[in-house]
C-alpha cells in the first residue's frame, strides 16, 4: 500500500524527471527503495500524464507530423517509427532483467554517472544542422534504447544523442519530447497486459494524474528556457552528483 503523499511525491518527482534530463526511471527507483513500493504499473501510468503534457504543448507539431499531404511530414513520421524501433526491441526482450536493476543500489549510481557524463559532454558539441536525417534518427533511437535502464535519462540520452550528430538544440528537444509519446504509449501497453495498479484507490490516481500532468507542464516550460540559455549541459553535474550520492549510500549498506 501506498500513502497518498508518497502517491504525491512520486507524481512530482515523476513530472519533473520524466523530462528534465535526470532520469525519471532512476529517481523512482530511488523513491521506491525509500518507501519500498514497488508498482512499475503506477509508474507507467504517472507517465501517461507526463505524455499528455507533451501533447498539449505541442499538438501542433504532432498534427504536422500526422499531416501526410508533405513529403518532409510523411518523412519525419517514418523517422520517428525508425527511432522507436530499437527501443521496443530492447524492452521487450530484455524486460525482466531491466526490472532487475530498478532494486540495485549499485548498478542505479553507476548509470546516473553515466548519465551524467554523457550530458554533460554536450557543452562541447556545436549545431551544424536543423533538420533531422535518417542516420540521426537511427543514432537518437538507439540512445533511448541505452535509456532503458533506471539511472540514463531518457530525455537526456535522446537530446544529447541529436545534438552529438550535429542537430540544433531545438529540434533535438522537440524531436525527442515527440519521440516519448509512442514508446511511453507502447510500454503501457506491454505493462498492461501483465499487471494491474494494486493498492492505490482510483481518487488517488486521479489525484496524482493531474499532479503529475501539471508538474510536466512546469517542467517541459522550464527546459526549453535552459535549452536555449545553453545551461543543458549543468543537468550532467547534477546526475553524477546523484549518482556518487547513491554509490556511497550503497556502500555503507554493505
């Protein structure tokens, strides 16, 4: 069973994570090592919300990539199924053990500092290009596909992959936030057909629905700022900090 402040503080940490690029997956695990809830369908379910958010500040670009009447929509599109195509490979067969890793202490810190320098590395990349190729595609699919394990930001795997190609800010940001919608759809999904959100009653859902929704909002708002402030790079300070917090805290438990 779970609180609802602990629901809360799970919808927050959940809206705020899932898109500033510090691993919504790795702070969950670190929540639920806390509170010792462990519900991956709840957690899929807080990131309905978060996709919401997306949709609601970016509905125009969805229905451009849906509009087919333009070579570049029809293209942009089928760049996004290239994209998601590693993911959904990785998922579904490697389930069981990235589940695993959400419960080690040793393996989440390790990945956080991964994470970690991986952003951070951005601070030496420059634009060269605004338009999104096949190969980026490709490249900026196969760094979500890394992001599966709790510790590697999503978000932050997949704007700083679009940047390491060359891409400008922007359109790596707008790129990846419309690359969430289809694999955070399709791993609810897969979750769905396996497990159901026990112990939490459905006022409590709804609550932290629409907590979680609004934190994204805040969230998504509050990235684009830092995007084009060039401070995108300082979220890697903050996950390798993170993520020696959870090495040591590791180490002292053993």
């Amino acid at each position: 069973m779970i609180s609802l402040l602990e629901a809360l503080i799970f919808s927050v940490v959940q809206g705020v994570s899932q898109w500033l690029p510090i691993s919504s997956s790795g702070h969950i695990a670190i929540l639920q090592n806390i509170f010792g809830f462990q519900s991956l369908s709840f957690v899929v379910f807080l990131q309905l919300a978060s996709i919401l958010a997306v949709v609601v500040l970016f509905w125009k670009d969805i229905v451009k990539v849906f509009t087919f009447s333009k070579k570049e929509n029809i293209k942009y599109f089928f760049m996004l199924v290239v994209a998601v195509i590693p993911v959904a490979i990785v998922g579904y067969l490697f389930q069981k053990q990235v589940a695993a890793f959400f419960a080690s202490l040793l393996y989440l810190g390790i990945f956080f500092i991964i994470s970690g320098l991986v952003v951070y590395s951005t601070k030496f990349v420059r634009p060269k290009k605004t338009e999104i190729g096949w190969l980026d595609s490709i490249f900026i699919g196969i760094m979500q596909a890394v992001s599966i394990v709790p510790g590697i930001s999503r978000s932050g795997a997949t704007i700083s992959g679009g940047m390491f190609r060359g891409i400008s800010k922007t359109e790596a940001v707008k790129f990846s936030f419309l690359l969430a919608v289809p694999t955070i759809l399709g791993a609810f999904v897969l979750e769905l057909r396996h497990s159901s959100i026990a112990g939490i009653s459905a006022s409590m859902l709804v609550i932290t629905f629409i907590a979680t929704f609004i934190v994204s909002i805040v969230a998504i708002k509050a990235l684009l700022k830092i995007v084009r402030s060039d401070k995108f790079y300082l979220f890697g300070i903050y996950n390798f900090i993170v993520g020696l917090a959870v090495l040591v805290y590791y180490l002292t438990l053993h």
